[in-house]
C-alpha cells in the first residue's frame, strides 16, 4: 500500500485553482494527478483530459471572443468533450487508484475523508466580492454550462445584483469548509497573493517528500482561466447593495479576513472597500 501522503486541493470556483492545478500538474506531472468532476462524483488523471484549460492559449482565445456568440459554444463544445467523449477515462470514487500525489477540484474539504488518509489539505481565499463578480461573469458567458460544484440554471435577465442574493450562493466559500476551519489546512492562500502560496506549497511538498527530485524549486505562476469583462469597483454598487452583499457573505468576508492573516502574517479591515461603502 502507498503510504504517501497527498495533496488535497480545494479548488473554490473563480479563486485561481486554473493556475494551482497547473502548478500541481507542472511540479508532480499529469499522471499524478487526479481533477475531480462534480457533474458525475468522478475523477480523471489531469494526463487523460487532452482538453486542457491550463494552457495561456486558452485566454488568448477566450478574450478574443468573450463577446460574441463564439464564447458559448466553445465552452459548450469543452463540456462536451471533457463529460462524454474522455467520459471512459473518469474513474468512480470508490475505485481510486493509488499511484497518485494530488487531487484538486470543486469539492467540499471533507469530500475525500474516507479514501485519503492524513491528507495535505490546501485552499486559496478570494476576496468574496470579486470572486462574485467573476463567477457571474462566466456564468452569464457560457450561459450557466459550468462545472461547478452549484449549478445556477441560467436566465438571461438574473442581473448580478439578484445572482448574488441567491441562497443557494450564501457564503458560497464557507459552504466549501463543510466542518472544518482553514486551520485543518497545510497551506492557506488568496488570490490577489497567489506568489506566496505558490512559494508555501513548495516549501510544503519540500517537506514532505513529494517535490520530484529533478524539479525546479522555484515555479513561475501562470495566471490561468481569468474571466475577461469583470473590472467592477466597489464605488460603482449602491450602499444598499454592499451592505446587503455584507450581510449576506458575512461568513465569507470573516473566512477571508483570517486566510489574509494565515497567507500572509498580517492583519487588515474585513473588506476595506465593502466597509468605506456601508458605513
């Protein structure tokens, strides 16, 4: 039996886990590691999906046509590839291989308790607001075809204002903890400092054994899958909208907050821009 441990990668939806899968993919190599799908509960080895989004290609072409009728049905053509036509490459939970170093997806932390023994848990945090304002921006581009670990049926008249109320979305990244808190986690990073838990991971997979010896120590972060056409202050929602996004999130601004802290060793105002709004 392999005794190694592996990473659990909790890959929060439109929080830079395009660009940590890269990482993970680049440092470990593609057969070991394995990408969960929650449309079905199964997972792939990043090796099997010949679709691949972690490339720079792929947001060169995503901004080109972000636009234009184009953006749907290439992101419906990419579902359909990646859930029928590699469909024979998914491998049911219960049948997890164990020649693998890392998994990383949309799944709850708690998802894989029972298959991975000891686990090096990992997330990335982002600013609720923007991650938000991101994740409706894609939502809308390819007309709610996600695979997401919360599918929002689309309607082409759910403004962001009314996206971001919906119950379903409440404290969308606190819902990903499911039990736990950020201090069960190995390594905790946000987005806007992606650098650093780049750094951290590998100081991590350093320490325990899984950084392949002809590897690099040192990683280039690519910024992967953006969603192109989010540029939104905080100045341009009214101070009704912000303090009900507040209220509603709140559980995600106080996760946030602490993940700050755990990143990068300081300390700042839950949301400073929310906060000079609704005062």
């Amino acid at each position: 039996m392999n005794l190694e441990r592996r990473i659990v990668s909790v890959h929060i939806e439109k929080t830079a886990g395009t660009s940590v899968q890269d990482f993970l993919e680049s440092t470990l190599g593609k057969d070991k590691v394995l990408v969960y799908n929650p449309l079905d509960d199964t997972v792939s080895r990043a090796v099997d999906l010949k679709v691949q989004r972690t490339h720079p290609a792929h947001d060169l072409l995503r901004l080109g046509i972000t636009r234009t009728p184009l953006a749907y049905i290439v992101n419906r053509a990419y579902l359909l590839l990646s859930y029928n036509v590699l469909k024979s490459k998914a491998i049911q939970i219960a049948e997890m291989p164990d020649d693998f170093s890392a998994i990383h997806g949309h799944f709850v932390a708690d998802r894989f308790d029972r298959q991975i023994a000891n686990p090096i848990s990992v997330i990335v945090i982002r600013d609720p607001l923007e991650r938000m304002r991101s994740q409706y921006a894609h939502w809308r581009r390819t007309k709610g075809a996600t695979q997401w670990r919360v599918r929002v049926p689309f309607s082409q008249h759910l403004s962001f204002e009314d996206y971001a109320f919906l119950p379903e979305l409440r404290n969308y990244q606190t819902q990903a903890l499911a039990d736990k808190t950020l201090g069960d986690f190995a390594v905790v990073g946000v987005a806007d400092d992606l650098d650093t838990y780049i750094g951290r991971m590998i100081d991590c997979m350093q320490r325990e054994g899984l950084m392949p010896a002809n590897k690099n120590k040192t990683f280039k972060t690519k910024w992967l899958n953006r969603s192109p056409g989010v540029e939104r202050s905080a100045q341009e929602y009214s101070c009704e909208f912000l303090r009900r996004f507040y209220d509603l999130h709140e559980e995600d601004f106080k996760l946030y907050e602490s993940a700050r802290r755990l990143a990068g060793g300081f300390s700042t105002q839950v949301d400073s821009q929310v906060n000079s709004h609704v005062v």
